[in-house]
C-alpha cells in the first residue's frame, strides 16, 4: 500500500542519515583521538630533555656546593675546581646546552603543529621558485653535513611561479635537504629540479642509510622516526610532518623511492601558477 511505501522510504531515508552520523562519529573520534596521542607524545618529548637538563644541574650544585664548602673552611677566596670536577661540569654544561637546543627545535616543530591543527590560514602569494631555491641553497651551506653536496642546473625554474608562502615553502625544501644531510654519513646529497607542464618538482637525492620500504608509509607521521635513525642522528620525528602539511596547503604532492643500505631519492612536485 502507499502508506507501506512511504514508510519504506522513510526508513530507508532514516537509514542512509544514521550511517552518515556513524561515518561522521567515527571520523570525529579518531580525530579526537589523534589529538590526544600528540599531545601525549609531545609532553613525554618535551619532559626527556627536561630530565637531562635537570639532572645536569644538580650535578652542577652539587660541585658548587662541594666547592664552597672547602672555600670556607680553607678560608680562601679562589678555590680551583679538582681535574674531575672540572670536566664533569663542562660535560654537564654541553648536554644541557646540547638538550636546550633539541628542546627550542622540538618546542618550534610543535608550534607550527599546532597552528596547522588550529586552521591557520598561510599568506599567500605568487613566488619566484627559481631565486627562493637559490636562497634556500645558499641556507643549507651552512648545516653540518658528512656528505658532499652537489647542486645540478636550476635552469628549468627559470620564470616559474608558484602561488604560495615563501617562508613555508623555504622550509619545505629545507627539510628534505636537511634529512638527506642527516641520514647520508657518506657518499653524496643533489638537489636538481624538473618541470612538466603543470608542475615543478625539487629532486632530493641521497646515497645514504635508506630505509625499509615498510618504513616509507610512516615518515610523515608526527613522531615518527625510522629504527635507524633513533640514537644514530638527533630529531624530533615532525620534520615530514610539517613538509606533509606545508605539502598539502599548496596542494604539492611527494614520491619516495628508496632502498636500505643504499639511499633516497624524494621528488617534491608543487603546481606551477600561470595567473
Ligand atoms: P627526524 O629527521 O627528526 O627523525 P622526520 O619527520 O624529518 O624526523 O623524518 C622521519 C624519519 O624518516 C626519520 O627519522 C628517518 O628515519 C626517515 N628519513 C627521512 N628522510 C630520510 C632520508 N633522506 N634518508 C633516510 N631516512 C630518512
């Protein structure tokens, strides 16, 4: 009957909703639960460095108080520091250095996170690739690297634009140089480009560590960091993170070819603006 018929679309109509506030629920709750994994994960990096920091300093009161001790009871005004004591706090002093910095890096990544996270909406602009890639060159002369680094012809930049933030998509290319700096002991690091008709691409190529292919789908996770990599070079694990991020808001895109043992080749690819 019709009053059946009508029911049926009702229920049917009932039905599609229900399963999309399920889809809507569920999208919502990993979401949430996402959030709640990096904020946990940053307050247990940020308190490692905290522990060392605060372990070095009471070794350093310790002498100190040690030190002022005997300066009273000899009652003079300039006690040496022992041979032991001497090295022990310079020691102390170069890991809390050491750890202040990993912290000052660690405590930026995780701002610009944050921001991401919050909707925050980059300026924008048309931007010449070819002299932003020669200044992002010109940054990276300056970071330590074991490798020998070999810049081919930008030639193919030459007039092209794209549409985006300057200070962001520095840092974009900075980021995969300066992995391939970190994870390359040996060997060579080039940075070439190409351009189709559409894009323009950074080619980043290294000939060290490399990874597990296994590995490849995680990089760009927040936190994480190849087996390899921990203990072996310092980070933070949100370097791909924030270039995933920068990659997106520019509707970029990334291909990661890559082999254990022998190195990594990154292609970024960013669309060209013709307006
Ligand atoms: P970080 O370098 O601080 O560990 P990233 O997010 O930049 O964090 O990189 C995540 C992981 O990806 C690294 O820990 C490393 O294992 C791997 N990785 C990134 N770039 C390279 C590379 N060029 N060669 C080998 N491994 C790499």
């Amino acid at each position: 009957s019709p009053v059946n018929d009508e029911i049926g679309t009702l229920v049917n109509t009932l039905n599609l909703m229900l399963s999309r506030l399920e889809k809507a629920y569920n999208e919502l709750d990993e979401a949430y639960k996402a959030q709640r994994r990096f904020v946990s994960d940053a307050s247990h990096e940020l308190r490692t460095p905290l522990t060392t920091i605060r372990g070095n300093i009471d070794l350093l009161e310790k002498m100190w108080s040690q030190t002022k001790q005997s300066l009273q009871q000899d009652g003079m005004s300039i006690v040496p520091l022992s041979q032991d004591h001497f090295q022990l706090s310079k020691e102390a002093m170069l890991d809390i250095s050491a750890e202040a910095k990993r912290m000052s890096t660690l405590v930026n990544d995780l701002l610009a996170l944050a921001r991401a996270d919050a909707g925050y909406v980059m300026d924008k602009s048309k931007v010449d690739m070819l002299s932003l890639t020669e200044a992002v060159v010109r940054r990276a002369q300056l970071l330590p690297r074991q490798a020998d680094w070999e810049v081919g012809d930008l030639a193919a930049l030459k007039g092209i634009d794209v549409y985006g933030n300057e200070d962001f998509l520095q840092q974009l290319l900075f980021i995969f140089i300066e992995n391939a700096f970190k994870y390359t002991p040996q060997g060579s690091v080039t940075l070439s480009v190409q351009a189709t008709d559409t894009h323009m691409a950074w080619v980043i190529s290294d000939t060290g560590l490399g990874m597990n292919p296994e590995q490849v789908p995680h990089i760009f996770d927040r936190f994480y960091r190849a087996d390899e990599s921990r203990g072996v070079t310092p980070g933070t694990g949100l370097g791909l993170a924030i270039a995933k991020w920068i990659l997106d808001e520019h509707q970029g895109s990334v291909e990661v070819t890559t082999e254990e043992g022998k190195g990594s080749t990154f292609i970024v690819w960013l669309p060209i603006d013709f307006s």
